[in-house]
C-alpha cells in the first residue's frame, strides 16, 4: 500500500508539541506542506470550530480550529481521549451538524447537507430492530429510489459479502453483537458510499470478534475505493486498520498531529501488532497521545 | 426500551411491557409450577366468593348478628340467580344481549375514533416541535380536566343516544393514547433517526420506517389501558343518561337496592374488558414479532 499525501495545515502560531524521536515517522511538518486546494481531496475540514449550548445555556465548545484532510481512497484513523470531539467531527463530515465557522468539503464540495455519497456506522446499534436483515440491508437503495428487484438483489449479494447468507429473516435481537455489525457495514456499504464515517464501530465487541470485523472491513473497503474516517480510542486499532492516524487534543478538540502508518497491506489485524514497526509507531504516537488522555483524565476527576 | 420519564400518570400512561424477562416453559419443573400457579388461583377465587357466599348466609342464619348483610352487600348465589335471569328472561330494558351490544358499540366506536385521533395529533405533534410549544399548555390543561366531568355536556350536546357515549368513550381513549403516541415519538433513538437519513430516508420515510414502528410498542402498550376507559366512558355515559347498555343496567340495579344486579352487571363488564384484553395482546403480537419478548403472558 502506498502512502498517501497527507494534507496536514496548522494555522500560524500553533504550538507543535511533538517529541521528535524517529525522523522517518514524523508527523509532516506544517511549513513544507502547502496548502492544496480543497477539491482534491476527499474531505477537507478547514479551520472548523463546533460550539454547542450546554443545557444550562453556557457555551461548549467541542472542536476548536480542527483542520484535516483525507485524500480520495484514504483510510484515516482519528484518536483523541473521550469527549474531544471525535465524533463531532464525523457529524461535521457528514452534515448531520453545521460548524460554528470553518468549512468542510466533501469531493471539494462545501457540506450543506447530507451527502448521498456518505456513508456512517455508528458507535452504537443503529440497525433498525422493527426489521429483519434483509430489510435492514435493503432499506439505503429503496429510500434512494433504486427499483425494488434490483434493490433486493443488492441487498442479497450484500448480506452475502458480510457472510449473513441465511440469516436474512433474523431480527437484530436475534443475532451476535458482531453479526449485528455485519448488518450495519452491509446496511451502508449497499449505498456504495465515496466517503465512509466510521464512530467508534467495533468498540462494543470483544476482542477476538473487533479484530475479525477489522480484516473483514479493511477486505471491503480495499475492493471500493472509499475515503475512510475511522474514530476510535484504541490506538492498536487505529494504526492496524489505517494509513494514517490523527491525534486529537483534550477538548476543544484540534489536530495534535498526524502520523502516516508505512505498514504493508494487505494486513492481518489480529498480528500486525507484532511487528516491530507497528511497535514503534505505538510508542511514537503513544507519546503524543498520552499526554492528551492525562489533561481529559484530570479534567475528569476535578468534575 | 425505555421507561416512560415524564409520564403523565394522570392520563392513564404505561410504559411498554418490559422487554427484559423472557419466559420459557421449557424450563424443567415449569410444568409443576405452571400448575402450582393455577392451582392457587383457582384456590383465591373459591376463598373468595366462597368466604363471601358463606358470610352472608351466617347474617342470614344469626339473624343479623354478625357477616355480610346481602341486602346491602349483595352475595354471589344472588348475583348468579340475577345473571341467569337476565340471560332467560332478559333485563328490564329488553334482552341482555342487547345491553352488552350497545355498550360495547359505543365504547368500540369510541375507542376506535379515540385511537386514530390520538395517534395522529400525538405523532404531529411529537415531529413539530414549534406546534407542540404552542399547543403544550392547552393540552396540558386539558388533561389536568378529570374528563368524566364532561359527560352531562356530551348528553346536552348529543343527546340520550349512543353519540354521548361515544363521544365520551372517545375523549377519554384520546389523552391516553395521544400521550403515548406523543412520547414515543419524542422517545425514538436519535442515532436510528441519523441513520436512517444517512441512508438517504425522505421526511416521509422516516416517518413511515422509523417514527411509527418505534411509537408503535408505545402506543399499543397504552392500548391495553385505554380500551378499558372507552367502557368506562361508555358506561359513565349511560349511568348519568341513557335509554339502553349496561351502565343502565347498574344504574336501574342501584336505584332499586339491587345490590346483586350492581355486581351482576359488573361481572358482564369484567368479562367483555377480559376478551378485549385478549384480543389486543393478539393484536400486540401481530404488530411487534420484531420484538425480543413479545408480551404474552407477561400482561396481566
């Protein structure tokens, strides 16, 4: 696999807090990148700042001058510690929330609302219980008003690639936490979505089943070409699955740094971590990470 | 699931039958305690009737020295003498058949025009947020109004004939479900709601795939309760002001020191609340098979 450009700007006068120990897995340094223009890229956050209104009226801001890009056919993996925003930043992307100021785009389009061409797999069930899998599945093509044979033929060969086959009358209750999963990958990889948000997916499974869903995905996604922005709070995760991975700071959330993962593909999630590479990667962004989880730990105790 | 939070306990409002407790009879000694279970039911039920049938023979028999004084009290060889009655030689407003046949109409048509009116209003009103604030006070009010209070004005308003019942039956079914319908609504899971409109659901797709299936558990759970105030509301209605039913019945029962009718009349009501209960469980069932623990034996 190669390495895709990152496209990494830092507004002036941002300090770059980075313990630079290996020179060859340095985040990119902000002077050498030059600005490219927005349209090349898949998603492009720009100088986005999210503030919501805390029910006691007071002010919240959840993402502070967050700018990233992800280029077309890149996997992106964004960690931060818990309440820094990650999953803001996906509603963002996907135009379920507006930003307070900043732009993003999405094919070098500024987000206005949903994209049809966005796909989302939530952190929790979103899988619809009142349905069974097929029509779970095939919900995304009918709502868009693909023909119903051909909607239904979809749905099957979907249900098939996530290894469902024979489950396609079982209720979400019927089925594993993990095969609930596969429902939700099918139930939005059907709509063959340019650009795939992930939250946090796997989080709930065990994990022997989290490092199965992860070969299973990276399979998937290999063969569609999708922009993938993968949040997570497992860093072995984020560097098993991604091309690059983005710290996020403690909340107000921003890019912390970015760290391109030089590992080969195709990967076996479950034993990349063994290899010295992917240790030292670890410990490399480890150390920019932990300091981060220190200040939201703090800020959690002091609550 | 979850359990209702601002509930208007008032209104009537149930929460859906919880989903957490699956019962298997398949369990060894299931069949023991199964028995066990009816046994002692059946055991509650002689004690009962049987404690109260003997207590009124010992009035009877100490010459009202001490137990239950039937005349007053009514006992249960009395209000099976009057249920036979009325089955052979009919009430005296005509045939039973017939009182049970107006009754129920009345509170069937109620509740069906409570139930679509609810369900309506109650998902407008849970999808408009605007709407709602400037209707919540109202219905609030409203709803504060013990509604029975109503009934001589539907009698003024539409006469000693059914449309009174009805249009009481209907106003009391009405709260009850338009608050389910209204809180379900409001209850739906935000991240199905995303979902769906990821996957590209249109205003009315989300309506129709999302909203209503969701609202759906809540506004059948709060079916079991509302049909049972359609009868209240049906027999209200003709206890103040009626030429025919059952609420007549106890009313005419009552008038004339008829404790046993009072009581006969009661058990006709019991029985024809115990098969409408039985059918909306069968239709609960029907509609919500997605559902973990489908609630059959689990209503009481």
């Amino acid at each position: 696999m190669t390495q895709h450009p990152t496209r990494q700007e830092r507004p002036k006068g941002t300090p770059v807090n980075i313990i630079m120990s290996d020179p060859a897995i340095n985040p990119q340094d902000s002077k050498s990148q030059s600005a490219v223009a927005p349209s090349a890229a898949g998603i492009a956050l720009e100088h986005v700042t999210k503030r919501f209104r805390t029910p006691k009226g007071q002010l919240y801001t959840a993402l502070h001058d967050l700018t990233l890009s992800v280029a077309p056919g890149e996997f992106c993996a964004v960690v931060g510690p818990t309440g820094c925003g990650k999953s803001t930043t996906l509603s963002l992307i996907s135009g379920l929330e507006r930003p307070s100021s900043g732009e993003v785009y999405v094919m070098g389009n500024p987000v206005t609302g949903i994209d049809p061409r966005i796909g989302y797999v939530f952190q929790t069930d979103a899988v619809f219980p009142w349905k069974n899998v097929l029509k779970n599945v095939v919900a995304g093509p009918l709502f868009r008003g693909v023909p119903r044979d051909q909607a239904y033929e979809r749905a099957h060969d979907w249900i098939a690639r996530v290894g469902l086959a024979g489950f396609e009358d079982r209720y979400p209750h019927q089925l594993s936490g993990g095969m609930r999963k596969r429902v939700a990958l099918a139930q939005t990889l059907i709509n063959e979505p340019r650009i795939l948000l992930m939250d946090e997916p796997f989080s709930a499974l065990d994990v022997q089943t989290r490092n199965l869903m992860g070969d299973e995905l990276l399979q998937l996604w290999s063969a569609s070409a999708a922009s993938v922005v993968f949040v997570t709070h497992d860093l072995e995760e984020a560097i098993a699955l991604a091309d690059k991975v983005c710290v996020i700071t403690a909340g107000p959330g921003t890019v912390k740094g970015i760290y391109p993962v030089d590992l080969p593909r195709p990967r076996n999630v479950a034993e990349i971590r063994f290899e010295p590479r992917f240790v030292e990667l670890y410990q490399t962004i480890w150390e920019d990470l932990r300091s981060e989880v220190m200040i939201s730990y703090e800020r959690a105790k002091q609550r | 699931m979850n359990v209702p939070s601002n509930v208007d306990r008032a209104a009537g409002m149930t929460s859906p039958p919880d989903l957490g407790e699956g019962v298997t009879l398949r369990e060894p000694g299931a069949l023991r305690r199964r028995l066990l279970v009816n046994g002692l039911r059946l055991l509650l039920l002689v004690v009962i009737i049987g404690g109260w049938e003997l207590g009124a023979r010992l009035f009877v028999a100490t010459k009202e020295a001490f137990g239950i004084d039937p005349f007053f009290w009514g006992q249960p060889s009395g209000v099976w003498a009057q249920l036979v009655t009325w089955v052979r030689d009919g009430t005296s407003q005509g045939p039973l058949w017939e009182q049970i046949a107006v009754t129920l109409e009345e509170a069937i048509i109620g509740f069906a025009i409570g139930v679509v009116l609810g369900v309506v209003f109650g998902i407008v009103l849970g999808r408009n947020h605007f709407l709602a604030d400037v209707l919540g006070p109202y219905i609030k009010a409203a709803n504060s109004i013990p509604r029975v209070m109503l009934a001589p004005l539907f009698l003024i308003g539409f006469g000693l004939g059914i449309q009174s019942k009805v249009a009481l039956a209907g106003v009391l079914v009405f709260f009850i479900v338009f608050f389910n319908a209204f809180q379900g609504v409001r209850e739906v899971d935000r991240n199905l709601l995303a979902n769906a409109r990821i996957l590209g659901a249109s205003n009315r797709q989300l309506s129709m795939h999302v909203i209503i299936p969701s609202a759906l558990s809540w506004i059948l759970a709060s079916l079991h309760v509302s049909f049972a105030f359609a009868l209240v509301g049906a027999v209200v209605g003709e206890f103040i002001g009626g030429i025919q039913g059952v609420g007549l019945m106890v009313q005419v029962a009552g008038a004339n020191f008829n404790a046993n009718g009072v009581f006969a009349a009661i058990v006709i009501l019991a029985v024809v609340a115990l098969v409408a209960e039985a059918g909306v469980t069968w239709l609960e069932n029907r509609l919500v098979r997605w559902r973990p623990n489908q609630a059959t034996d689990a209503t009481l």
